[in-house]
C-alpha cells in the first residue's frame, strides 16, 4: 500500500471524531465561543434534539467578512499566535478546530456583522455544506453580532447518527451544557428553545444576589437554600462558590460543578480534594452538590490537554488538592463542632439507662431472637450488659487519673450482636459495628 496524503475533508471529519461526539459538543464549543467573542446575550435554538438544527444568536463583537471564510478553516483562530501564548491562555477556545470539525458532518452556515461595521452595513453568511472544503459567502442583513446554524448534524457520517440517543436524552445532554457554560458566565443572560418553544431563561447577573438566584435558578433553589458559602484567598489564588449541607446529599453527580478560571472541568485531583472533606458527614454511598469557582494565575494551569478542553492539569497540582481540601473543610466546620464527642470529661455517668425494650410496630423483639454477651451472660433484655457497664463507669468516674479516652479489653461486652458497650473513665462508649467496619474499610 502507498502513503497518501489525506484530503482536507477526511482529514477534518477525523478531528471530528475527537471534538464533536454529539449535539451537546457542538452546543459546548458554539457557546463558548460566543462567550469569547464578549456577548452578552445568547439565545440556542435546537430542534429534535439538535440533530436536524443548532442555532446559537449572539450580540459579540463579530466577524469581518474578510475572515470568515478562514473562520471555516481547520486551525485558524484569533486567540492565540505564538507557542508562549499556550502556557497562559485567557480564552475558552484556542485550538480553531471546533467550526471546521461541524462544518465537515454538517451543513453549516456562519453569519456575523462585526461591531466596527457602519449602521448601514449589511452581515455576511459563509456557507459550508459538509461535502467539500467549497465556502459560499452571500450578504445577510443582521445586527452586530454571529449566527451559526448547524442543520442535519452527521447527514454525511450516517455510522455515526447510530450512536444518537432519543431525541429527549439528547436534549437534556444539550440543556446541561448550557447549564455548565452559563455557571461560568454569571454576565450573560441565556435563552433556550427546543422545536420552537422557550424552556429555559437564565438573567443575566450584576449582583452578589443575582448571582446567588441565578445559581438557584441553574441548579435548583433546594441546593442554594441547604448550602453553605465558601471563599479562601491563599497567595494567588481564590476559592469560592457554595456547598451543600450535609443533609443535602445524592446518590449521583449530578449538581456538581467545579469551573477552574471561568473553564468547567472535570479534574480527579480536585474530586477527591472534595470528597475527602466531605468523607465524615454523608452516609455511604451519598455525594454532596457543589458550584466551586477556583480562580487562580494561568501560567499555573495547562488546558491544552484535551479535544474537548474538559480536563486540565496544575502546575503544583498538590497545593491545589490541600487547599481545596482545607477550605471545605473550614466551611464545613460549624456544623463539625455541633456533633457531640462522648470521649470529653464531663459526659455523665449518672445516665439512667432503660432497662426495658419495647419494640416499634415491625421491627424485631430481643427476647425473641436472643442477647449474645460476650462474657457468657445470657438473658432476654439489656439489663446485665448495661448493669455491669454502668457499675464500671462509676467507678473510673471517682478516680483522680485524667480521661485518655481508652477502652478496657477486659470490659467489652457486645449487645444483640450488633453493638458494642464499653465504659472509659468519663461514661459509657456504644459502637455501632456495622458503621465501624465501614469506616475500617
């Protein structure tokens, strides 16, 4: 086989592969570029889903109509220029590969009126049909700004229009996106249609309040009434955005958002810096919701590391970790400090403790199914275990030693199989055995 040079075609349908894997990708890069281009206001249009149109309108500062032909091109973008430019980049796009990879598995027509253009001046539409790297420029009268229509989306890939899901699926794919984009741009009001009709309106932000009822408004106003504020400054850097309650928790991650310089991501290092802080207050298996904003220099963040710009890597990615870490956990001190520790002195011995067992409607009767002692006791109630440890307890509690809080091997006894009871010097310990092997795990 002889080694040939790929037509530009191919060669754009293959990077987009890697850029645009369904409606939502397309959505994500048209709308941060829109964001890029200093817009104010947005408005998506998509229909079935986004397969048959995408329309993203917006009020930036638009395109010459010089250039919009090279707009089109693969790897021509207005935000970078040099190979220093990568190690600081300011923008949400730079790679100048999003419009050509969707104008090759779709038919795409970009129209703009750049805002240096005369009030009398007509916009222009670039026209690509998905089939040759031909580009039709016609006049469109316009306002300043960009329109870019995505219509039939993989019409020319048809392997690819398999892997589509439902038209709904598709929809909520596209309406997270702009959730994500929108978290990141408090600036611009957003506006979402599908098949013709408004399902989404996101204000624009000038305030602290505004913000927080746009967060409300985004993720859900349960989150922002159950969450906690968080703001740190360490150097160069600055954490801040909301955190659920403890008692605000899910079983998906859903609701989590994490945005590094205006940029949503999804960093492992960042992840477990979350969960970690979190560990000790939700129940096994539950996650918490969050918006985090982490602002800091970018010479210290390197975003060239994927097609889809959704992963990042930090120059001290550690410090990273062990800040965010500690900010949660600042934040979620308060309520940390309100749950009792039965280890201080202090805890009374003197506590009665019930001697009977009544049993609520279904739930099992220890004198049914036996007490298992672990000192040989038997019996059909919590009288022996509790007697003896009681007895214990007030004695280490007349004794002038300090509480170390240990626990006497000699002095265990195990309750219904399913408790253990112990006394220290200051009172009484009852642990439950299947959280404590839990936590061992």
């Amino acid at each position: 086989m002889h080694i040939k040079k790929l037509s530009p075609l191919l060669a754009n349908q293959i990077a987009a592969g890697e850029v645009v894997e369904r409606p939502s990708s397309v959505v994500k890069e048209l709308l941060e570029n829109a964001v890029d281009a200093g817009a104010t206001r947005i408005q998506l249009d998509i229909e079935r889903g986004g397969t048959r149109l995408i329309r993203i309108t917006d009020d930036g500062h638009g395109i010459e109509r010089e250039e919009l032909e090279l707009a089109l091109a693969r790897h021509a973008t207005s935000k970078i220029e040099r190979t220093e430019d990568l190690k600081a980049i300011h923008t949400l796009g730079f790679r100048g590969e999003a419009l050509a990879s969707i104008s090759s598995v779709a038919r795409l027509t970009l129209s703009s009126k750049a805002s240096n253009a005369n009030d009398d001046a007509t916009g222009w539409s670039a026209i690509a049909q998905g089939q040759d790297m031909a580009v039709d420029i016609q006049p469109r009268p316009m306002p300043v700004g960009t329109i870019v229509e995505v219509r039939d989306l993989f019409f020319n890939t048809p392997a690819r229009q398999k892997f589509l899901r439902a038209e709904r699926t598709e929809y909520v794919h596209i309406e997270e996106t702009m959730k994500r984009v929108a978290l990141a741009s408090p600036q611009v009001a957003f506006t979402l249609k599908h098949n013709g009709k408004v399902t989404k309106r996101i204000p624009a932000a000038k305030s602290e309040e505004q913000q927080k009822q746009r967060i409300g408004a985004i993720v859900s106003n349960s989150f922002l009434g159950q969450s906690l504020a968080l703001d740190a400054s360490v150097e160069h850097l600055r954490l801040w955005g909301w955190l659920s309650h403890p008692d605000f928790h899910q079983n998906s991650n859903m609701s989590q958002y994490v945005f590094v310089n205006g940029r949503a991501v999804r960093d492992r290092t960042l992840n477990h810096a979350i969960r970690q802080a979190y560990q000790e207050l939700l129940p096994t298996g539950r996650v918490p919701a969050y918006v985090i904003y982490l602002e800091l220099d970018a010479e210290k963040v390197d975003v060239n590391v994927h097609p889809m710009k959704t992963e990042v890597r930090f120059k001290d990615e550690w410090r990273i970790y062990h800040v965010l870490k500690s900010a949660i956990e600042e934040a979620l001190s308060p309520i940390l400090h309100t749950i009792p520790d039965f280890e201080k002195p202090g805890f009374s011995s003197d506590f009665e403790f019930p001697t009977t067992f009544t049993p609520k409607e279904g739930q099992a009767n220890p004198d049914q199914e036996g007490l298992h002692l672990t000192h040989g006791d038997t019996g059909n109630n919590f009288q022996p275990a509790l007697d003896r440890a009681k007895s214990y307890a007030s004695q280490l509690a007349t004794r002038p030693e300090p509480d170390t809080g240990r626990v006497d091997l000699e002095k265990i006894w195990q309750v219904h199989s399913k408790y253990i009871v112990s006394p220290i010097t200051s009172g009484l310990v009852i642990i439950d055995q299947h959280v404590a092997h839990e936590r061992i795990l």
